[in-house]
C-alpha cells in the first residue's frame, strides 16, 4: 500500500485504488490521519476521477482540512440554523464568523477584533506548553486581522484539588499539577509578550479529571481602514511565510485534538507546539507596520493544519488557486519529508500576501526587527493547489475539494435524567452552609492566579479583575480597557457554569449567556457583541451530540432575542476518555462598550444603602447550595431575553441618573455571596432590614445584581426601577465589622479569611 517514489527525498505513493475498504481504515490509522471509512472513500474516490493514487503529502493535508477542530464537520449544520445571525441586524459588525476573528466598530474611527480558542488536548499533555502556544495562537488570530492585541482572557476547567493520586485513571495528571503548569505557561507567555491578562475564570468539576479545558482569548484594536482579510487579494499575489522556523513540533496538532484521548495521548507529545514568545514580540511589530503601510494584500496565522491549511484557505476564500515551493520554507532541522513541513504546527509564523512590487520593502522591515521572512509560492487562477519540492510536483489537489470538506448532521438523543425528590431541604445550620459556600474553590478568591498575571502591562486597564482596597482586593465582574485616546472603553467578561449546564444544558447556557450580560451592565458598560468557546464530549455519541445542540439552540434565540451578534467562535469536541466526558462548557466572552471610562462601576461596598435589583426565585438546579448539601435538582434557573434586556437597559439609564458607589451581578452562591464578596473590598460588613431565609440567600436566580447607592437617594432609585416595572428593593445597609442577614451573621474578617485561602490552600 506504500510505495516510496524515486526522488531524492522521503515521498510515498499511496495504492487508495486497489485498497479494499478495511484497507482504507489501516491506511488512515497507520498515517495518523483520523479519517473514516466514509471519508477515506471520498478521496479514493476523488482519486479514481484523477486516474492516479495520491501521495504521502496530499492524504496528510486532506487529514489536516477534513478534522474537526478545522472544518467544524460536526457542528456546522446547527450552528448555521441556530447561532449564525443575519448579520446585517447589526450596522457595527465589520466582520463575523468567516475571518479568524470578529471585528467591530469600536468608534468612528477604531474597531475592535476578539476571539476565544480551545488548547484543551494540549494543555491535559502538557499543561505549560499547551497553554502558552494557546495564548501563542489567539494573539495570531487577532493580529492577522491587522489589530493590535490589547487583552487576554483566560477560562480555566479543572477537576477537583482534593482528588487523591490513587484515584488517576492511568496516563491522567493530577489537577494540582495541570492548573500550575496551566497557569504558569499563561503567565509566561502573555507577560513577556507584554499583554495584559484581564479576564477569566477557573472553574473545578470531578468530570474535568480525565481532560482539562484550557480556553484562551484575545481581543484588539485597530484603525478601521487598516484591517486586514484573512486572504489572498489579486491573482498573482506572492505567499510570504514570516515567523519562526518550521519543524517536526505540532505535526498531527488537530487530529490529535479531534479525537478522544486515552492512556497513549501522553505518546502524543510530539502534536504540542513550542512557544516563542520573545520571538513573538518583534513579529507583532513587524506585522503591524507592514499594516500600517499598507503593503500586504492579506494575513492569516498558522495555525491548525500549519502551511496546509492557511494557504488553502487564503486561497480558497479568494477563489483562486496556489503555487507553492517547500524547499523555501525555513527548517529548524534537516532531514524533514515535505509532508512534515507541510502540516507541521510549529509556532510564531504568520502568512501574508503581497504584490510583488512591495515584496522587497516587507521583506526589508521583517529584516529590521530580526523576523525570518521568505516567499514560497504565488496564488494561481485556475482554483488548483499545487506544491514542488526540489523540483518535483508532490501534490496536486483541486482548492474546493481540500477547502470543502465534509460536514454532518449528526443523531442526537436527549440524555436521561434520574426522578428526583422536588423538595428543597432547608439548612440545618446556615452559617455552616455560607463558610462552606464562600471557602468552595469555585467561589473562593483567584487571587493565586490572577497576581502571577500582568494586567496593567500597556496602562490602558482601567477597571481591574481585583478591585478595592490594596490586601483587600475583591473580584470585579469585568475588566475595563481603555484602548485608544478617547474616554471610550472596552468591558470584557467571561461566563459560564458547567454544573448548571450539566444539570440542563439549553438553560444553562442561556444562563451564561444572561451573566455574561449581568457583568457587562455590572461595570456601566452597555452590552455589543460575543463570541464562543463550545467544549463537547464525542459527537459521534446521540447524548453528547444532544448536550451541544441543546446549548447551541439556547444561545442562538438569547442573542438573537436580546439583540447582540456572535461575530467568532470555536468548537471543541472531542473532551472526554473511557472514564468520563466533560460537563457541557459553552464558555462566552463578552465585550460591552463603556462611554465615559470615568464612570465605570466597581464591585466593592463603600457605606450606603444595599439594593437587590430583580427577582428572586426557589431555584436549585446545578447551584452551590445544591453542591454543599449534596442534593441533585434540575430545576436549573430560567431566564428571558426580554426580561434580561429591559432590566439591563433600565439599570443602564438608572447609573446615569443616580451616582452608584458599587454593583455585583448575582450568581454562584446567591445574594448572600454576592453581598460578602462585596463587603471585601474595603473590609465593610452588611446588615440587613429583615430576616433573609435560604431562598432569598443562596438561589441563584437569573437577572439580578446588587446595587450600592448612597442612603439619600436609595428610594428614589428603587422607585425609578419600580416605576418601569421591575423589581426592586432596599435589602440592607452596608456598615460595620459583621456580614448579619438576620438568619445568621459573622464577622466579615472570619469570612474574609475562608474566602482568601479556599482555593490557595490546595496550592504550592
């Protein structure tokens, strides 16, 4: 079936034509392309039309196209049903969903690019570099666009600390040690690049144990005249590789991450890039000059798939074809097959295209700041990808068949739910139950994490993810950047709660979606686009495929109900092992615009009155309480789009009328931890007008924060909010040395201290 070809390099022929169909599968394991049956006919098939067996390089690249973290084969089908807007609703979207980035218009004369990514494969093999080469990759994304990164978001899904070592499956590594090296690989890369790491989270399940999920995002600004498509232009159009070197590092990169691991994923380590990101300092330099000049006709990172994707795809997107020269391509090492150099995901390297006439001044400037540069191919008209080494054709493949893929609509079935007791039970002890709340990893202070992070970096970061009084910092729900010379600010923000979207996953979802617009309103910030991280199980399983349409559908009708544009996004599938699959985990980003950055909203009491904006309901689905007490409940809280809009845009109109001191969303944990995390702050306690039961204490009902507002004008607030027909009511004041909800009360440095060391404690 393998034939070497007589050159003089490593090239083989491919016998797909007399190979009978269980041959087929041999063939696709035995190469490491992670095709199936029906596929690999597909291009036995193509190749019967051609006359001729491929070789060794075009099965590889078709491998790399075909995947699923590069051709969304899985999902694409929902997502242009439910998800994927009319995007002309929205006059301010520049760009959505088909470049590698979404760009929006920030202002007159800026726009804003964002992203979000998984590197989750990566990361649960080895958690420093993967993590580092996913901050690596989503600044690519977002530079390819022509913008300049200003921001990096970073969600972070673990299992448990507490997890014993006896209790690792074989070939698992234990949380402790993937959250570290996680984080420090973050920290790493994003600080020495000089980008602020601003927004986040970090998540613990038990169903994370077997495949972490590290989510990694990006967002930038740039002039609006000066972006930059992610293709080709002109015919004619030279191909100029910048960057790093190529090398065998990240060859099977997406067919590693589209498939399940198992105990001989950690032989995969060869798939993990290798960083670079004092290489990748200068290489954003260069590349925006060389945008500011306006001397490239289109850029694109690579990525996925390497050289075999980006220059199919730049290509394929401008309907023409390409010619490329592998012997160009700068090598770390001797001795490579062009199919390795072809797909290698080595990292730091960018694709431009440039008219010929301006090839020597690009090439000038990447000289200037020390940035590798070479062409290695032109673009084609005749819609055919064509590659030489040494003088020899390798490959040649029609654009639509290599771009065009495959793509399913796949069965799903709802997954079973257990009968369960509907009645809530009532704490026996509910300052037990609030110390156990407010020390939980997934409440508790990230400060271990946030502090290994510069998000100053730049000064532009004016409402940070720690926010109070210096050693009594509490977290905000968005960070605020102020990128360009105006008063004009970008909020940013993360959300998702993987317990309520394994509860049940249509309306956790729209729950993340409904606190990803609390944060965002939270900071005075007036919700404007969004984009996605959806982390699956295996689609080819009905119930995991279920999970992901029961998500998509939710946040399709949330934006398109609520009225703002997902404009990118990414899908991961795959995250799951013989042991367990990972909870649902759409994670959202989400980005508000901020008029005046001299009236944003921090999250921390000062002295004044303590209102509870919106409705408090007996809802426990996939909540803390539910957690703590050790009950299970799908009641998961509801939301509406309706609903949500008219309370942000009344809140909106109330932070211009009233001077607010402070605002927190309400989420994990309920009222009674949202009023603690802000009495953190500046080490202020709480006292309430009337006896708080566990209902108004720990539900976690949706579309509701807790307001401050100086004593004089509280009624009058709450009566603005009244007078539209909303809910709202003064709960408390906030004063002293004690957090007293009536039903039980402590001192706010008792739950302070909890709440600081419980997640650290687990920590070297």
């Amino acid at each position: 079936m393998f034939k070497k070809v007589a050159v003089p390099f490593e090239l083989y022929e491919i016998d797909i034509l007399n190979a009978r169909d269980e041959e087929l599968i041999e063939i696709s394991e035995k190469m490491g392309l992670g095709l199936n049956f029906h596929e690999m006919k597909l291009i036995r098939e193509y190749f019967k039309g051609k006359g001729r067996n491929p070789y060794d390089i075009e099965l590889q690249s078709l491998a790399q196209a075909w995947s699923e973290h590069c051709c969304y084969k899985s999902s694409k089908f929902f997502l242009k049903k439910f998800l994927i807007d009319d995007y002309s609703r929205y006059p301010y979207v520049i760009s959505a969903i088909k470049e590698d980035a979404g760009v929006v218009e920030f202002d007159d004369e800026y726009a804003y690019v964002v992203k979000i990514e998984s590197h989750n494969h990566p990361s649960a093999i080895e958690p420093y570099g993967g993590a580092a080469t996913g901050i690596g990759g989503i600044i690519r994304d977002v530079l390819c666009m022509g913008a300049k990164p200003i921001a990096l978001i970073d969600p972070l899904f673990f299992a448990d600390l507490t997890t014993s070592y006896e209790a690792l499956p074989k070939g698992t590594r234990h949380p402790n040690y993937l959250l570290t090296g996680v984080v420090a690989g973050i920290r790493d890369y994003g600080n020495r690049v000089g980008i602020p790491t601003v927004s986040g989270c970090v998540f613990f399940d038990e169903s994370y144990l077997t495949n972490c999920i590290v989510n990694v995002g990006c967002v930038g600004i740039v002039k609006k005249e000066k972006v930059v498509p992610s293709r080709a232009k002109n015919v004619g159009d030279l191909f100029v590789l910048v960057g790093g070197k190529t090398g065998r590092d990240g060859i099977h990169g997406v067919t590693f991450a589209s498939a399940e691991l198992s105990e001989k994923s950690e032989e995969e380590r060869s798939a993990v890039q290798l960083g670079n990101p004092i290489m990748k300092e200068p290489l954003i330099h260069a590349c925006l000059e060389v945008v500011d000049k306006g001397l490239i006709t289109g850029m694109k990172d690579l990525g996925g798939g390497g050289l075999s994707c980006v220059v199919g795809e730049m290509a394929f997107s401008a309907e023409f074809g390409a010619e490329i020269h592998l012997d160009k391509v700068p090598l770390k090492e001797e001795g490579m097959a062009p199919w390795e150099i072809w797909i290698s995901e080595s990292q730091e390297r960018m694709m431009l295209t440039v008219k010929p006439e301006k090839v020597d001044e690009v090439l000038y400037i990447f000289q200037k700041w020390d940035i590798p540069a070479t062409v290695i191919g032109k673009t084609t008209e005749d819609k055919v990808l064509r590659i030489y080494y040494k003088g020899y054709k390798v490959y040649e493949l029609d654009i639509e068949f290599i771009v065009g893929a495959v793509e399913y609509c796949r069965n799903y079935v709802e997954k079973p739910k257990r009968a369960l007791e509907q009645e809530i039970p009532k704490p026996r002890d509910y300052k037990e139950v609030f110390m156990k709340m407010i020390s939980h990893p997934n409440v508790a202070s990230k400060e271990w994490v946030i502090r290994q992070y510069d998000h100053e970096v730049k000064a532009s970061t004016i409402l940070r993810p720690l926010q109070g009084k210096i050693n009594y910092e509490t977290h905000g729900d968005a960070a605020v950047i102020k990128p360009t010379l105006s008063q004009r600010g970008i909020a940013i923000t993360t959300a998702v709660n993987p317990w309520l979207t394994k509860a049940d996953p249509y309306w956790g979802t729209a729950s993340a979606f409904d606190e990803m617009v609390r944060n965002l309103v939270a900071v005075n910030s007036r919700p404007h686009s969004f984009v996605d991280c959806l982390n699956f199980g295996n689609p080819e399983k009905p119930e995991r495929m279920w999970e992901f349409v029961e998500s998509v559908r939710a946040l399709g009708w949330m934006a398109k109900e609520f009225g703002i544009p997902c404009v990118s996004g990414n899908v991961s599938f795959y995250n799951e092992t013989k042991f367990s699959a990972i909870p649902p985990t759409p994670t959202l980003l989400g980005v508000g615009i901020v008029e005046d950055v001299a009236f944003v909203n921090d999250s921390f009491f000062k002295g004044g009155a303590v209102i509870l904006v919106g409705e408090t309901k007996e809802e426990f689905g996939g909540s803390l309480y539910s957690k703590i007490l050790g009950f299970e409940n799908y009641d998961v809280p509801k939301t509406s789009p309706e609903r949500l809009k008219t309370y942000s845009e009344a809140l909106l109109e109330a932070f211009k009328k009233f001077n607010v001191n402070a605002c927190h969303d309400v989420s994990e944990g309920g009222v009674a931890i949202a009023v603690a995390e802000m009495c953190f702050g500046i080490d202020v306690g709480f006292r309430a007008t009337k006896r708080l039961d566990f209902v108004d204490l720990f539900s976690e009902s949706n579309t509701r924060w807790i307001v401050e507002i100086k004593d004089s004008r509280a009624e009058d607030f709450v009566d603005f909010l009244r007078g539209k027909g909303l809910k709202a009511e003064i709960i408390g004041f906030s004063e002293g040395e004690k957090i007293d909800f009536k039903s039980f009360a402590c001192d706010v440095a008792e739950a302070e201290k909890a709440w600081r060391t419980g997640m650290s404690r687990f920590l070297v």
